[in-house]
C-alpha cells in the first residue's frame, strides 16, 4: 500500500498554526511599509546560473544544498535556496536602475534547501528580507541593521544580540587572502577535506568551518579587519557611529564570515539563545559587486534576510504565540426543515454586514447547536424553529447574558449588529485612543 506522507524537512502548517504565521507576516509587512521598502516577488525557481553567480558556486548552498533538476527542456533549474539572488537578478533584468535610486525591496516566501532537517530547519523555509540598491551610504547599512533590531524587537524575540564587522572589498581581500594563505599554509593536511579545496579556492571560508573553526592555527588566523583598506576602514566606522546615533548595541566579531561570497564591507548577524546554543535569527550585509556580477552597472546594495521558522520557535520559547482570531458572533440554529431556507439567507446578510457568522448544518438537538456555538465562542445565537418562521420572527439569544428577545426576521440583522458595534468600538478605543471619533465612520 502507498503511504501519502509529505517530504522530509518540509511541514504541514494547520489553521492552528497559520494564526502565528499570518500574524509575523503582517507584521513584517507593516514595518517594512513604515521604513518604506517595497514588496517584490520574484520566480520561486530560477535558472541554475542564477544561484551560482549570485550565492557563489563555492558555497555550501550551491556545493550541497540546492534543490535543482533538469526540465522537460533539458535546462538546469533551481528552487530558489535564498532571497537576494534573485531579487538582483530581477533588479538587473528589469532595468530598475534607470529609476530613482535607492531601490528599497522586501520579498518574503518559500526558499528551498537540501539540509538535515532539525529544530527550526526545513527543507521548505520561508525567509523574509530587505534589499536596498544603489547606494554605498553607511547611513543605509545602519537603517537596514536598525530595522532587523526594531523588527525582532516588535515581534517578541527578546534575547538577542547583534555582531558586526566589515568583510572589506576586493582590495582588502587581496592583502587578507595573503596574510591567511601564509598563515594557514603549515597545518593544511590537518584540516577537512572541504578546507583543503577553499585553502585553493576561497581560504576565507575556512574561518566559518564547522569542522574546523575551533583548530588552534584557524582561532588566531589573521581576520580581515586587520587589512581593512583606508575607504573600507571610513565606511565601517562610520556605520558603528550611525549604530551608537541610534541606540542599537552591537559588539564588532572581526572573525565574521558570511557563508555566501558576494558580500563586501559590512556583515551582521542577530544571534539568539531562547533555545539553547546562539544561533542566527537574522543576517545580512552589503553586496557591493552582485548588481555588476549579473550584468548590471556597478551599484552597491545592502540587506538582510531572516527564517520564519526559527523565528517561531523564538518567539514560542518566549511563550508567545498569536491566537487564530476566526471566530464567529452569531450562529444560527435552524431547528426542522421550514427554518433552512430562511437560515441562509440570514447568514447571507449578517456576512454582508460584516458579522462574522456560522450556522449548524447537521441538524442537531437545539441543545448540542448551542454547545457548539457556545466551544466556538459566538457571542449571539440565533434560533430559527418552525414555529418562529410561521410568525416570521426569530429568537436572538446572548450567550453571555442569556438574555433572549423574540425579534421580527427584518430587523434580526439590525439587533446583531446593534449588540456588535458597542464591542468593536470598545476594542478600537483600547487600540486607537484618541482617535473614537473616526471610528464611527467604519462602523456605519
Ligand atoms: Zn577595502
Ligand atoms: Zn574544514
């Protein structure tokens, strides 16, 4: 027999869970509205020369984490394993250079990486970013680093720290990519087969090992910070000193190497331990060479990117976790066969008014109806019997009170409603003070 089961490492999110999802969402999207960046979505696969030009084709993501596959045309296409590739692709693709710049972007959505599934980590992950392009301004880079600390702020997330550095540029790289080869060069053989490849192709991720970061030769390698070149030097501290202007703590890690290779001067990782070990809930930086990489003029770019995930399980160590608030207000009790007929066209017009609204359609006792209405929380029932639709009235009953009224069908709508609005406008002035008497309008 088969067995339907869904792949590892991806998850099936319930209603019970999308509440927590929608409300990040949300707001993510509020907040990056505020700093006015600007939704993009772009293709959730891409052509294969996407992610190697754009992560870098000696990263662990393009080496061993891809999900990519041959289509019917025989072209190597790849589910999009991170944001910012593709969102610089589109950039360049779609000539948004010929704008106003700075282009300031959010994406969010699906990314796709072949890793061992654990806590926190999917095969399907969700990541959320921003990307801001063309401009090499460290003002930018410190608004970028400020709205990752508002946004981990703003949902909950309490315990986190912000690490920083400067990865330098291509020139800087030249002078550090000396001082660790001849630093490095007596203990090749004693590290991993993988750093014995990056030794020739890219030593600097070597500092990032998981195997071999802790290896005494890698701990005192020389780090970048050390051959910084003069302009790299200024940019990174004036990003610090923005940083102080806007009060968000950060403490310098000059041996920070970000794992994706397209990244120039500034890098910055949110670590977080509500969970145990630190790990990166949001991370980010500047790409000054990616726009020209795919074919684009020589314009800088910064930005971050964040799991949903892991975010999730943050915020849950934190016990924090948003409530689904589908829910109805009033729910309509047809009792024998002449009260269906009137029931949904009661239901009908208490939805067009904006009443969030259910009704049983198993024709249940009058007894386990109100059960039901009462386990989902409606605040009115509204019983329709025959008797009631001969006289064309119906019972509108409060669940919390337990008053009821006999009330004419036409004006059953009215009487909800007139029991609703008094709690909507309640909630609006603990939401909005000062503002009741906008509300009327919304409420009309
Ligand atoms: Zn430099
Ligand atoms: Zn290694």
């Amino acid at each position: 027999m088969a067995e339907y089961v869904k792949p590892r490492g991806t998850a099936d999110l319930l209603p019970v869970d999308t509440a927590e999802w929608q409300y990040l969402e949300a707001q993510a999207r509020e907040l990056f509205s505020l700093y006015q960046y600007r939704e993009v979505r772009t293709p959730i696969f891409e052509h294969t020369e996407v992610f190697e030009r754009g992560v870098g084709d000696t990263t662990d993501i393009v080496q061993k984490e891809m999900y990519t596959f041959r289509d019917r045309a025989d072209r190597s296409i790849t589910l999009r394993p991170e944001g910012t590739a593709g969102a610089v692709r589109a950039f360049v693709e779609q000539k948004q250079y010929g704008g106003p710049l700075p282009v300031k972007w959010f994406y969010y959505g699906p990314m796709f990486r072949y890793e061992k599934p654990q806590a926190g980590r999917f095969r399907q992950l969700h990541q959320y970013g921003v990307e801001v392009i063309g401009v090499d301004d460290p003002r930018v880079d410190a608004e970028v680093i400020e709205l990752g600390h508002r946004f981990l702020s703003t949902v909950g997330v309490k315990s986190f720290r912000l690490e920083i550095n400067s990865v330098g540029c291509s020139t800087c790289r030249v002078a550090h990519k000396e001082a660790l080869l001849t630093h490095l060069a007596p203990v090749v053989q004693e590290l991993c087969a993988d750093c014995q490849s990056r030794y020739e192709k890219n030593p600097l991720r070597i500092l990032d090992c998981k195997v071999d970061r802790d290896h005494p030769r890698v701990l005192t390698a020389p780090t970048i910070t050390d051959s910084l070149c003069e302009d790299c030097r200024v940019h990174f501290a004036a990003v610090r000193a923005y940083l102080d202007d806007l009060d968000v703590p950060y403490v310098v890690n000059p041996i920070m190497v970000r794992g994706l290779d397209y990244y120039t001067r500034t890098a910055f990782e949110f670590m977080e331990d509500s969970i145990g070990a630190m790990s990166t809930i949001l991370a980010g930086g500047r790409y000054n060479q990616l726009v020209a990489g795919f074919g684009g003029p020589d314009l800088p770019g910064v930005g971050f990117a964040g799991g949903m995930e892991r975010l999730i399980l943050a915020r849950a160590a934190n016990g924090e976790r948003a409530e689904d608030g589908v829910q109805p207000f009033a729910f309509v009790l047809a009792l024998g066969s002449a009260a269906k007929s009137p029931s949904v066209r009661l239901l009908q017009s208490l939805r067009a008014t904006g009443i969030p609204a259910d009704a049983d359609y198993l024709g249940r006792s009058l007894k386990s109806q109100l059960k039901t209405a009462d386990r989902l929380g409606a605040r009115v029932a509204i019983l329709l019997g025959d008797d009631e639709v001969l006289r064309g009235v119906a019972t509108v009953r409060d669940l919390q009170t337990k008053e009821q009224r006999t009330v004419s069908l036409a004006d059953v709508v009215a009487a909800v409603v007139a029991m609703r609005d008094p709690l909507v406008k309640a909630v609006d002035a603990e939401r909005f003070p000062g503002n009741e008497t906008n509300n009327q309008e919304g409420s009309q």
